[in-house]
C-alpha cells in the first residue's frame, strides 16, 4: 500500500493515508500538491504565507496550501 512518508530530523517518521499497492487508487486522506508543498517548508522552517518579488510584483512560495498538522503531532 502507498501512503505519505514524512521524516525530519526533528520528528519521527510518520504515514498518513491509504493507497492501493500500485498508489493509484487512493482509500484515504489524499493529499493536494500545495498542502505537501506547505509542508516541506513548514518542516524547514519557511513560513508557506511567504511572498517573492518578481518584477515588483509578490508571488506566493506555494499555491495556498496548508500544512499536514498530523505530521508533525
């Protein structure tokens, strides 16, 4: 079964979620792409609200994505 597999060296290993074998059949708590990007910069300790200045304009680090919580509990 594949599942999301999360370690830093502050944390323990933790799992979330279901799949089939092959992980294309998701069984539970699937995961948005901006909420796995929130939470890599959570866990290097990048605020994911962050903004850069492209041509005097703000761009967002990641596309409103929240943080897994249960990652890091």
């Amino acid at each position: 079964m594949g599942n999301l597999t999360f370690s830093h060296s502050s944390c323990r290993c933790r799992r979330i979620g279901e799949t089939d074998e092959l992980g294309m059949q998701i069984f539970s708590r699937s995961v948005s792409v901006p909420n796995l990007h929130a939470t890599i910069h959570c866990a290097l300790g990048i605020n994911p609200r962050e903004e850069n200045l492209s041509s005097n304009r703000p761009v967002p680090i990641t596309d409103d994505g929240e943080s897994i919580r249960e990652l890091f509990a």
